[in-house]
C-alpha cells in the first residue's frame, strides 16, 4: 500500500523513492525505470558531455516513461566548471520541472530554477547548510549521512542522528539518504523523520538489470561487504566514498605521505574518464567508482520494478511486525 506524504505529493510519485544523481550511471533507462516502478529517477546531467547532448537524454526518457523524472546538476570544484547555466537552461527548455543541486555555492542555479517554477531538491551533509539552503527557497532537502556513496562532507555524521535532527529541526520535506538499500533501512528512515521523510537511494540503484554499469561491477558489488568502501580526498577536504580497489588505496597512501597531497599528484590516479572505463570494460580495478557502505546489504540484481515493489512489501512488513511487538509488549 502506497504511503503518501507531502513527498508523494509534490514530486507526483507512487512511492517515497528517489534515485540519486549518479556520474555515468543516471542515464534514461534506469532513470526510466525507477519512474515507472513508482520512485523519482534522475538524469545526472554532467555524464552528457554537453547540454544539447542533455537535451537528447531527457528526450530518449520521455519515449521510455511518461512518469515524472528529475534532473542533477552537480556544481564541482574545478579550474574549467562545465557549463553548469546551459546544462539548466537545456533542461527546463526540455519541460523538466524537478532538479537535484548539488555542491558548492548553488545560489544562482536554484534562484534560475524557481524562477522557472521548478522543484528542487538540494543534497546537504549537515544541519547548518541544510538551513542555509532551506533560506535559498529549495523545496525539499536530500540529507546524506555518513554512510553514502560519492561527498559525505567533512564532519562524519551518520544518519541515525543527522536524520533524527532533521525531523525535529527543519520546517521543509526532505529525503533520508545515505546507506539505503533494503526495506530495514527504508522502515527506519521512515521512522526517523515520520511523514515528511522520502529516501534517496543510490548504490542500490547500480545493481539493478536497467543500471548501464558492466556486469561484471555488478557482480563485484554483490560479492563485496560494508568493509570494501573508502574514503579519499580525505586531507584534501573533499572526502569522497569509493570503491576499495588498488587505485583508491594508492590515491589514499599518497595523501598519507608526509607533507600530504596536492590534488596535481592524484590527477591522473582520480581522473573520471577512468573511472567510466570501469563500468564501460568491467574492471573494477582501473580506476576510482563511487560506491556506499550499503554493498553490504545488496546480493542480487534485480529490475528496478523488483527491487522497488521488495521493498515496499519489506516497509509494510516491518510497520506490521513492529505494531505486533508493541500489542505483545502492552499484554
Ligand atoms: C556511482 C555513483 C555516482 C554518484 N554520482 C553523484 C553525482 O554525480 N552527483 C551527486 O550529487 N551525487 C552522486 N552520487 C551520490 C548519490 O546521489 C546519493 O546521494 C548516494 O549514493 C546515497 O547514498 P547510498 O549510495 O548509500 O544510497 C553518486 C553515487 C553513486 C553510487
């Protein structure tokens, strides 16, 4: 039964579920398919190497679902920014009406946004900022914990407690992210912030038959624990969860060398092209891929239709369990 809240609401969906941007995995038919199974999917803009190539992304998805879809726009430190501005005009001249920010100074993009009558989601690693993106006039916040695949910011907070801050603190809906991938998770997220609360799940999303990723990586994510992820950049104040593979423990232990790292001597180690080569070729050893803690709770690869209806049934049993332990425990 679905479980409707201002989420539901104001995103159109049958279920509290987003799928997360994700660099070279957000492409249209996962975006699809999430839509179709009842969640939010969402294009991630910066894996189409230019707006117009944008444009066509959000027009293949459109043919394959008629469900809303979203748009993520991550804004990265970099000495050349992409052209961040016509990645959004692109989109809300395609009729894309839900985006997803993310990262540093996203003022300007949210204030072009609402002033095309769009919904945006901002992602946020803590309270503070989350308050302060609240104030920018975003609709809903994503708050990521400690958890999650790709930034988890500087200040390890894990869910439990950012989330349950989140409920009592912030005055808009948001989305529990981080370390979510099987109804358990799902339940307690629900728990966490009540009616207000949607999750947002990525890594999980990677391990589905509509995921563009090589099977083999597929594979690789179902034979791999909670222990297989790590966290570099650390030293560089850009923390990044990813894959434990030979390249992310070299990118660590040079960070580790006396006088630490410059981002120059990672460059090559962390570029992103080769971190696209992994999914393209199936070898999770080529290069950095994001990946979160929850590879622990994920063993197999399902359609996202599956995996989104398994966990719906999963919430409904755990309310159901969890209302029979509170009768036992009033007898
Ligand atoms: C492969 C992969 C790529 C990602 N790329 C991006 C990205 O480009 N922009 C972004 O905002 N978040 C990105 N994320 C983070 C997700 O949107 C989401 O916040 C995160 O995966 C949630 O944690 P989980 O993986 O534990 O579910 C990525 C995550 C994964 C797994």
């Amino acid at each position: 039964m679905p479980i409707v809240t201002s989420i539901t609401k104001l995103l159109n969906i049958r279920v509290q579920l987003n799928e997360g941007g994700m660099q070279w995995v957000g492409l249209p038919r996962l975006v699809a398919a999430v839509s179709d199974a009842g969640g939010l999917g969402i294009l991630t803009a910066l894996t189409q190497p230019n707006p117009d190539a944008l444009r066509n992304a959000i027009k293949e998805t459109r043919a394959l679902t008629s469900k809303p879809f979203g748009v993520n726009i991550t804004l990265l430190p970099s000495i050349n920014p992409p052209d961040y501005a016509g990645y959004a005009r692109a989109a809300v001249e395609e009729g894309v009406k839900i985006f997803e920010t993310a990262g540093h100074s996203p003022g300007e993009l949210i204030k072009y946004f609402k002033t095309n009558g769009c919904i945006v989601i901002h992602k946020c690693t803590t309270i503070r900022h989350a308050k302060s993106a609240a104030k920018h006039g975003v609709d809903v916040l994503s708050i990521d914990g400690f958890e999650c695949a790709g930034h988890p910011g500087e200040e390890d907070i894990g869910g439990l407690v950012l989330l349950a801050r989140a409920a009592k603190e912030l005055k808009i809906p948001y989305l529990a992210s981080g370390g979510i991938a099987d109804a358990r998770g799902f339940a307690a997220a629900l728990a966490l912030g009540a009616s207000l609360t949607s999750v947002h799940v990525g890594t999980r999303f990677m391990c589905t038959v509509e995921s563009p990723i090589h099977q083999k990586i597929k594979e690789k994510i179902v034979a791999s624990t909670e222990q297989d992820t790590v966290h570099i950049f650390r030293t560089l104040n850009n923390t990044a969860r990813v894959f434990k593979n030979k390249v992310s423990m070299e990118v660590v232990s040079i960070e580790r060398r006396p006088g630490g790292a410059k981002f120059e001597d990672v460059r090559e180690l962390v570029s992103g092209q080769r971190g696209r080569v992994v999914y393209e070729k199936g070898d999770p050893d080529y290069g950095i891929w994001s990946a979160g803690i929850c590879i622990g709770l994920i063993n197999d690869i399902p359609t996202c239709e599956d995996l989104v209806l398994s966990l719906e049934k999963g919430v409904e049993e755990i309310i159901s369990d969890m209302n029979t332990i509170v009768v036992k425990a009033k007898l």
